[in-house]
C-alpha cells in the first residue's frame, strides 16, 4: 500500500514493533492520510487478534443522576430538584434490571452520578444484593471519579474504599472520568473533578488490589493532538508499571444539552476523526491488549468500520444507557446479540462472545453458534 511519506518512519517502527514516541503520535493524527493510519492500525489489531472481534451480553445501570460537581461538557448530571432527578434503592436497582437478566447476562456496568448523600456503604449494599440476586453477573462499577469522591466524602484513602467495595462484590472497574489528562483543559471542562493524578493513582491501586480495569479519553471539544497523546502516553506508562488496564474506549464528546456544547457551537466529531482516534490509539497503546469501539457513541455502523482501524471490541448489548444519550446520542439503547454478530460479520470479522476480563464465552465461526470447546476440539 502507498504511504504517505511522512509515515514512513512509523511504518518501519510498527513493523518491526518498536514503541511509537510522542512525535509520532502527533505525527499521526496531523496525517491526513487516513487509509495509511487505518492499514497500519490495522496490522496491529491482526497481530494481536487475528479476525476475532468482541462483544458481550451487558446491562448498564446508573444508579443516580444528582451530582455535586459541574463538569461543563455533561448533560447527565442534576442537582436534585428536577423532575427527571432520581437515585434508586439496591432493592429497587434489583428488580429494575430482573427482566433483562438470564444466565445469557454476564456484566452489569455501574456507573452514576457523586450523589453527596450516598456513601460507601450505599454502594456495597448494591454489590451485595446484585451479587446474592444475580450471582454469576461479574460487577464492573465506579469510575476513579466515583472513588475518589467517596473517599473524601468518607474520609478515607483510596486503597481502603476499593478494598471494601472488592470485598462486597465489585470485580472489575470502567475506564470513565480519565476525559483529558491535560491541566489546562482539565480546568477548562472538569475542574471540580478528581485531577489526572488521581485517577491515575486509583487505577494503580486497584490493579494492586488485583482489580482489573479499563481506561477512556474523552476527545473532540478543546482539547489539542498534543493533549491526546499526552493522555494516551501516561496511559501506556502506568501499564508498563502494573499491566492492570484491559481495554482502552475513545470516547467522542456528544455537544447537547451541556454548557460546553453551547460554547463550541454544538460541533460533532467527524467520522474521519472518530476512526483517526481508534487507530492513533491502537498504534500508541502497545501494551494495552483491546482497544474499544463503542457503539452506543460511535453508532453500530462505524464501530464496524472501527473494526479495521485497530479496534477489536464493540462492546455489548448495553441495555438503557443514558448518560450518552442525554448528551443527545440517537442510537438505539439495546442491541440484541444477533445484530452485534451481524455488525461484525458484515465487517469481515469473526464474532467472539467474551466475558468482562475477556475470556472467550462462544466463537461464531459460522452462521449457527457453536461453544468454543467445540471450535477448539
């Protein structure tokens, strides 16, 4: 494939597998070339994945939407006195997923709001009862924001409140909250928020604490390229040093219904940046093993595209997202498995059904699925 020659360079590292530097991620996302970036992307992603692509069987559940702080680029957030505000009881979270929960269901993804009422205690009841309801779901919950908030509402530090909400049935931990790394912007957009060291450090803690997680950036409003390489390099440093991040998810910002929107004039990411993120990322992350297309963001029709600019997951079937779609998405807010394998298929990708640490449930090599110890055997 022709290439064009300022990737030259970079094309020789990817070949050989040498770790990309700062200026070539730069470098990357200022190249206008966005098959070239994509193909090499895409060597990547078939290195490490051959033609499998992943999805699971999930069920969102954010828990409250109140909020203490006032991250400008939210729209999911209220403070308490609206009509649409709301914060549901362990009992209530329990029967409110009960109709979308059978054996085929094996994460529920947590994540809300830093209701200033709620503390540690309300979590662990949730992990508890979800866990005695529902015993083979693994619990994916609370963002490094969401920690970091109960320890200070608790007084306590942050290898103590992850170590009780292990102990209560928390399995693994979300990538949200991490949005951009960068100090000028993080002020600009979140400056009430858990800064870029905090996170990280609950994620080194965590992964200590042998809970596996995963990691976001949140791109498309003020922040630079610059920005997001920097971003993407503390990400890769701190899994050089625990190893403990499965999954990385780009996550494009949504400009309605928050103030941010209003003052970038409601600009929506474009499909060229959106597939350029997913490839730059899997290019510069060489240690992280999956990079995420999520569909709810991107739409299901360009998380298969993402599939050959270096993603290798569109995540699951979700049921009742709404953080996103507050902040004005219009994709659906469920898509059953059958449409997930028909998204990868038609991308020319073999479906592989995995659980939340990614071990292989079902391969579909063909059009009827078949177990994996009978593709194996």
């Amino acid at each position: 494939m022709h290439m064009a020659p300022e990737l030259e360079p970079i094309v020789d590292k990817v070949e050989q597998g040498a770790r990309l530097s700062f200026e070539d991620g730069v470098r990357l996302f200022q190249c206008r070339d966005l098959l070239s970036v994509g193909w090499l992307a895409n060597r990547v992603r078939q290195r490490l994945h051959g033609n499998y692509a992943y999805f699971n069987q999930n069920r969102h559940i954010n828990p409250t939407n109140i909020c203490a702080v006032h991250c400008n680029f939210c729209s999911f957030r209220r403070n308490g006195d609206e009509e649409d505000a709301y914060w549901w009881t362990p009992e209530e979270i329990v029967e409110r997923v009960r109709p979308d929960v059978g054996p085929h269901i094996t994460e529920f993804h947590i994540v809300g709001g830093l209701h200033p009422e709620l503390g540690l205690e309300y979590y662990c009841e949730i992990f508890r009862q979800l866990k005695a309801a529902y015993p083979w779901v693994h619990i994916k919950a609370m963002t490094a924001v969401e920690v970091h908030f109960l320890a200070e509402l608790e007084g306590l530090d942050y290898k103590t409140v992850l170590r009780r909400m292990k102990e209560a049935g928390l399995d693994s931990m979300p990538g949200g909250g991490a949005e951009i790394f960068a100090e000028r912007v993080r002020r600009r957009i979140c400056p009430e928020k858990a800064t870029a060291d905090q996170w990280l450090e609950i994620h080194r803690q965590a992964h200590r604490l042998g809970i596996r997680s995963n990691a976001t950036m949140l791109y498309g409003h003020i922040e630079t390229y610059e920005d997001r390489v920097d971003h993407l390099l503390r990400l890769r440093a701190l899994q050089d040093e625990t190893g403990g991040f499965q999954t990385f998810i780009p996550l494009a910002f949504h400009p309605m219904n928050n103030g941010l929107g209003k003052k970038v004039n409601r600009e929506w990411t474009t499909g060229v940046d959106d597939l350029k993120v997913i490839a730059v990322s899997r290019l510069l992350l060489d240690n992280f093993p999956h990079i995420k297309a999520y569909w709810v963001m991107l739409t299901p029709q360009m998380a298969q595209i993402a599939l050959n600019f270096g993603a290798d997951d569109i995540d699951g079937t979700v049921m009742e997202e709404r953080i996103y779609h507050d902040a004005g998405a219009t994709t659906p807010q469920h898509l059953a498995s059958p449409a997930l394998l028909r998204y990868i298929r038609a991308a020319g990708c073999v479906p592989v059904e995995r659980d939340t640490v990614y071990n292989v449930i079902r391969v579909y090599e063909d059009e009827a699925p078949q177990p994996v110890e009978a593709v194996q055997g």
